[in-house]
C-alpha cells in the first residue's frame, strides 16, 4: 500500500487527509474478499542468504475510518516502510468493519516476489502465519491474515511486526515494522480514535523532510568524462624499393 500525496505544502490539510484516506481506501477495496485457496502447496525455496536492505524511513501507526453509504464504519489502522526515494518497499493495515466477525491484516509488497512461496508475518519470537498473496496492484502484491485475538495481543504488546518473502532472485527477505514509537504506537493507534486532519499533515510533512534528508546525505555518483579513444598508430611507411640500374 503505497501512501503516495501530493506536496503538502499549500494545501488545506482537510485536502491532505481525504486523499490519504481515498488512496488507503482503493488500496484495500478487495479486503472483504476472501483469500483464494492455494492450487498446491508451496515449493520450497532454495536456501540462500538474505539480501542487504537499505534502511527504511517509517510512517507512523495512524487511523483513518470512512462511513460507508450504508452507515456501516470501516477503519484502517496502517503503516508503511519506504526508501529515501520513497519508494515503499512494505506496509501493513489491519480492516475493521462494523457487522464483520473477522477482520483481515493486509500486508503488501513491492512487485517482483515470487508469488508462489506467499508470504509469512510474525512479531517478535513468535510463531509465524503464512497466507498466499490474493491480488497483485501496479503498487505490489498483498496477503491477507486473519487478525485473531492472539495476532493482536502480540502486536499490541510486540516490538516488530516482520513481513517476509522470496525475491525473484530466490533470496528471502524480511521486512519489519515497528510496533512501538515515541507517543504511542500500534496499540494508540489501534484502541484511540482518528486522529485530527493537522496531525496527519504534520506527520506526512515530517516524513517528506525525513526523505529529503535522506535523499540527500547520500553520495552521489562522480561524473566522470568517458575516456578519449586512442588514436591508432600512424602506418610506418613502406620500405624503398630496389634502385633501377
């Protein structure tokens, strides 16, 4: 899930949190679907060493809900992982809706996994759930879990959530999510109420500064002008020929 906005300075920060809320909403329009049952079970994936990961620039836990047509409530509770070029490479949102028995944790991933092997969260030492990826966007491709009881005590109480995969390259990789953060965390989030539209914007504006601090403190390539050719050898002129008698 992928919290692209526009630039938020200038806009009026009811601007700000409804495309915020919209993206999150299209991004999770399939989350009452359920998951598409595996063909057959998962091949098992050729060890190899995880891949170096830059570190991510991190979202705070927020919530953001929207009333539906038929007075129904849907919240989200969301963050996300993303590079200095802000470029998400994970996030995670749990679905509530009023009237649903069961609520989904969403977790999506940037395009180019393998599929097959789906994918796996756990918090902290705990066992991992392990669920198929049910639909892939231009954004990545997402898995969905079924929040049980003990899934949220464990990220209320947890300091990682950890979301992980197979590459395309055959390498696993594992993606975590803090669950605690200064003020609060996950379970502030999750038990308080959205928070103010100002709040959101001042979150989102932190978060364009932190990726401009990024972006910048990383070195940049040397420009370097490409090698002249060598010019080829002047040909040694032919040897004189025999003097006519």
């Amino acid at each position: 899930m992928r919290l692209r906005l526009p630039t938020a300075r200038g806009l009026p920060r009811e601007q700000v949190l409804a495309a915020l809320v919209a993206l999150i909403a299209s991004s999770t329009a399939h989350a009452q679907q359920p998951a598409a049952p595996a063909t057959e079970p998962p091949a098992e994936a050729q060890p190899r060493p995880p891949e170096q990961q830059a570190p991510l620039i991190y979202t705070p836990w927020t919530k953001y809900c929207l009333k539906a047509p038929d007075e129904k409530q849907t919240c989200f509770i969301g963050k996300d992982g993303r590079l200095a070029s802000d470029k998400v490479l994970v996030a995670a949102v749990i679905v509530e809706r009023d009237g649903n028995s069961k609520n989904i944790l969403r977790v999506t991933l940037p395009l180019g996994m393998l599929l097959v092997h789906g994918t796996r969260v756990l918090v902290d030492g705990n066992p991992p759930a392990q669920s198929p990826y049910v639909i892939c966007f231009a954004n990545g491709c997402m898995s969905d879990y079924e929040v049980t009881p003990e899934l949220l005590a464990n990220m209320k109480a947890g300091q990682n959530l950890v979301v992980q995969a197979i590459n395309s390259n055959g390498a696993p990789v594992s993606l975590p999510l803090p669950l605690q953060e200064a003020g609060g965390g996950f379970a502030k989030a999750y038990d308080g109420l959205p928070p103010d539209p100002k709040v959101v914007e001042d979150n989102y504006k932190k978060l364009q500064q932190q990726l401009q601090a990024r972006a910048e403190a990383q070195p940049k390539p040397e420009e370097t002008q490409p090698p002249e050719e060598a010019q080829p050898p002047a040909a040694a002129a032919p040897p004189p020929g025999p003097a006519e008698k």
